[in-house]
C-alpha cells in the first residue's frame, strides 16, 4: 500500500509541474483541434506556447529558485556536532562508468560538502540514507562508498538503504540523534522543504545547503533554454512539496 501511494505521488506530481503540465495543455489542444473546435484549440495551444517560453526563460527560473536558495546561507564550519546527514539523491550503477559519474551531480556535491563539514568537526559522523530506486544498489551506499573513496573511514559512516523520501529520512535519523543539533546537508533549493520536515518532528537540524542552481542577474535579455526548464521544474517541485506539507499539517 504504501509503494502504491509512494508511486501514485509521483505520477500526479508530474501533471503539476512544468513539463507535465505543458504537455497536457498540449494533449487538450491536439484533442480539440481534431475535434474542429478551433477556437479551443488556439487557446490551449497558445497557453502551452506561453508556459514553455515562461519557464524557460532563465530570469524566471532563477527567480524562481532564488526564492528558495536565499532561505538559507552556506554552512559556517564552525558548529560541534555529532552526525552530519547528507540526504540522498539520485544514481545509476553503469560499471562502465567511475563512482563519480554514477551519482548524481546533485549527491556529488551532498557528499563532498558532508565529508568537508566532517573534516572540520572532530569525531563526528556521517549518516548517508537512500533506497536503491530503479538499481540493485542503495543510494545510501552508493554515497558511502564514494566517501570512503575520498578518505573517510568506515567506521564515521551510518547508512539506511531504505528510506524513499525526506520524511523517511527524517524519521530515521531522529532514532539516532534524537533532539540533539544535528547537521542537515542537501541541495539549497530543497533545503526549506526538508528543514520544515525535520523541525515537524521535534528535531533541530543546522542548515548546510549546496547544490546552488541560482545565478547573477545577467539582464532581461535572454534566451529561453532547456536549463532554466529544468531549474523551474526543480523549483516549482519544490514549492508544491512546501505547500502540500503545510495543507496536511491543518488537516
């Protein structure tokens, strides 16, 4: 039941985000352009049109995900704590490929900034948690084992294969470290959604955000590009997580 609900999420959530939306948009007027009915059509062919170029455009997604990455600054180094937990991401297992190439870019950047806050405090440890997805390998190790490739030892190393999404993680590490400070490290566009989760649990987590997909302003004069698609659908994501977690807490 709950793999059900887990893969239902999914499917509805990409009919609310950009892409998912657009093409519907797209389906609807394709349907009423066969159906003759022209004037339909034109509409949601044109809303289509103006939903692509809108988050396309580069200052709207960087609007967008500034909106976002701003909530939080980055790490101070400075904090004694006993756990960093580095949330997972996504990963491939193509053998043909090193380590590095089979996490995402995104669990990269988690795991080096998580062992770069280790290596500034003493005797702390990382926890890695991740399911396997659509692999035979947890991200959790997959994560694990490229920090152990950069140095870390084994034994400063927790792992949860299981968990598929933030609150899963949360609710593991809150068996670990209870409501002592803890380390948070994630991507800064996802940072607000998971810092809502954690503190909904009674747990004090320190804010360590990377990943920034924010940019300088570069001027209104701009290209549309499958960049700044990707960057909007990221943030919307986003923003509709924030907005569905805040819908249940008043149900």
């Amino acid at each position: 039941m709950m793999e059900l609900g887990f893969l239902l999420k999914k499917f509805i959530s990409f009919f609310v985000e950009p892409l998912g939306l657009i093409l519907t948009l797209l389906a609807v007027g394709i349907y009423y352009f066969y159906a003759k009915n022209e004037n339909r059509a034109e509409k949601f062919f044109l809303s289509s049109f103006l939903l692509l170029f809108l988050f396309a455009y580069p200052p709207f997604a960087n609007y967008l995900v500034s909106g976002l990455e701003d909530q939080y600054t980055k790490y101070d180094y400075k904090q004694d704590v006993a756990y960093i937990h580095v949330l997972g991401s996504g990963h491939d297992t193509d053998a043909a490929q090193p380590i590095s190439s089979q996490i995402s870019d995104a669990g990269v950047k988690r795991v080096i900034e998580g062992i770069i806050i280790h290596n500034h405090t003493p005797n702390s440890k990382i926890i890695f948690t991740g399911y396997e997805g659509k692999t035979d390998v947890s991200n959790a190790q997959m994560n694990a084992s490229l920090a152990q490739e950069l140095n870390v030892s084994r034994s400063d190393i927790l792992i949860n294969p299981l968990p598929k999404d933030t609150k899963e993680e949360a609710l593991f590490t809150k068996t670990v470290v209870g409501k002592a400070p803890f380390v948070l490290v994630t991507s800064a566009s996802h940072m607000p959604r998971a810092m809502m989760l954690f503190k909904s649990l009674g747990m004090h987590p320190i804010a360590a955000p990377t990943n920034f997909y924010k940019t300088a302003f570069r001027g209104y004069l701009r290209a549309p590009d499958a960049h700044a698609l990707y960057i909007s659908t990221l943030a919307i994501h986003e923003y509709l997580g924030i907005a569905w977690a805040k819908l249940k807490s008043l149900v």
